[in-house]
C-alpha cells in the first residue's frame, strides 16, 4: 500500500510554508527555512521591551560613569586651582619682599649721599 506524504515539497526537495490573510486568502507561499528567517527577524512586543530595558540600563549605567569621572575631573581641577592660587599667593609675597628690601637698599644708599 502507497502512503501519502505528510509534508508537501516543492521541486527542490524544500518544503514549502504558505501564508494565510484574516480572510483566509492565501497572500504568499515560501520555503520553511525562509518563513523561519523572516519570523526570527520579526521581534514581539516583550523582546523590544526586554532590549529596551537592557538599552535603559546600559545608558543609565553609562552616565553615572561619567558622572563620577566629570567629578573627579572637576576635584582634580579644583585641586589645580587651588595650587596655583597657593603658588601664586606665594609669588606676590616674594615679590613684595623683594620690592621692599630694594626700598630700603635705595633709602639707605639716598642717605647716605
């Protein structure tokens, strides 16, 4: 006795996946391999809030790194400031100190004239 074959093939030996409208009219047909593709590119409504989610912590995850770089950033620069205020204190202070003791180098030489 012949039996019949479960799965209709097509005339390459690949199986064929026929697409159906809510009416019932047949829109296209395909091989398997190729409805199995364009379904695994089609993403559900959990995948894209899953990958949202993931996209949400990622960003999320990336500014607080910046954030805690932009503050050390800022401290490191505040630090600088702060040095070369102090350098810069201490260059006013020697330059006063030296303007004074040629004042009294200039005085003690008009004395003494």
């Amino acid at each position: 006795m012949v039996t019949r074959r479960s799965t209709m093939k097509s005339r390459k030996g690949t199986r064929p996946s026929t697409v159906r409208a809510g009416s019932g009219k047949l829109e296209g047909a395909h091989s398997v391999k190729g409805a199995r593709v364009l379904d695994m590119q089609h993403m559900s409504a959990a995948q894209v809030g899953a990958r949202l989610d993931e996209v949400e912590s990622r960003v999320m995850r990336a500014a607080r790194r910046f954030v805690k770089v932009g503050r050390s950033s800022m401290d490191e620069a505040r630090i600088a400031a702060e040095a070369i205020r102090l350098s810069m204190n201490e260059a006013v202070r020697a330059v006063r100190h030296a303007m004074r003791k040629i004042a009294r180098q200039v005085a003690s030489a008009a004395q003494s004239v």
